[in-house]
C-alpha cells in the first residue's frame, strides 16, 4: 500500500512539478519546446486583434519559423495587468521584430522534490490522523456500560 501511494505522489508531483523559465536564443529553438515569448510595446498592440488587448507574454509550444516569424500552438496567455487566460492550442505566428525575448520552461528538480516530498509527507501525517487506526470509534465489546446479569 505505502509503495503504490509514494509511486502515485511521485508521479503526479512529476506531472504539476515546478518549473523555471530560461533564456533562450533563437537559434537554438526545436520544436515542441515548451517557450514564454515575451512582446514588445510595439507588439502588444499589433498582435491585440489576434492575442486579445494588453497581452504581454504569450506561452505555448513551438512549431516552427517561417517567413513572417515563430509559429506556436498557444497554450496560455498574460496580460501587463497578470492575468493568465489558457487556450486550447491555437497556432498564432508572432512575427520576430515583435519578440523582446524567449524563455523555455525547463523542469526545476529540486522544486519539484520539495513539493513531492512535502506532498507525500502531508499524506503520511493525514494518514495517521484520519487512517483506519484513528476511527475515534469504540472497539467492540469495549464500553457499552456493564453487562446485563
């Protein structure tokens, strides 16, 4: 039981682990690659009708460049003011005189071992507080009052 529930902690800390944004060079770009495209001023504005208004950094997987810039599957977007808005994958083409930046999200293993160590501490200690040796229930035959002669 303790190993299938550490296994099932461990996985699900991998699948919503932590993780780090990097800065990358376009040259080094491969597809699939997880990547936060950071806008220019200029940007922002010309690409509202596509990204919505006030957008500032668009995140998704990268696809491919072609003529007009990077194409990528848009996974999330935030706005100057912070807020997140997720899409379903919409492929969007952010031409390059309008990326300040590019970041990829790269897992960050030692986070990530924190919040499963945690996670699965938190289990334990949920465990034997609320377990089935801590029912509060009276074991039977022990205090019903005496017994009738």
């Amino acid at each position: 039981m303790g190993s299938r529930v550490a296994m099932l902690v461990a996985v699900a800390a991998l699948q919503s682990g932590c993780y780090n944004y990097l800065p990358l060079g376009r040259s080094h770009l491969v597809p699939s690659t997880y990547l936060a495209v950071t806008l220019t001023e200029t940007g922002s504005e010309e690409l509202a009708q596509y990204v919505g208004p006030s957008v500032f950094i668009v995140r998704g997987r990268f696809l491919s460049t072609t003529e007009r810039g990077l194409s990528l599957s848009v996974l999330s977007v935030e706005t100057r003011r912070g807020t997140v808005f997720e899409w379903k994958g919409e492929n969007v083409v952010v031409p390059s005189e309008f990326v300040r930046s590019l970041e990829e999200r790269q897992v960050a293993p030692g986070k990530t071992a924190l919040l499963a160590g945690a996670g699965l501490a938190g289990f334990f200690v949920a465990y034997a507080a609320f377990g089935p040796g801590a029912s509060g229930a009276t074991p039977a035959g022990g205090g019903g009052g005496p017994s009738p002669h």
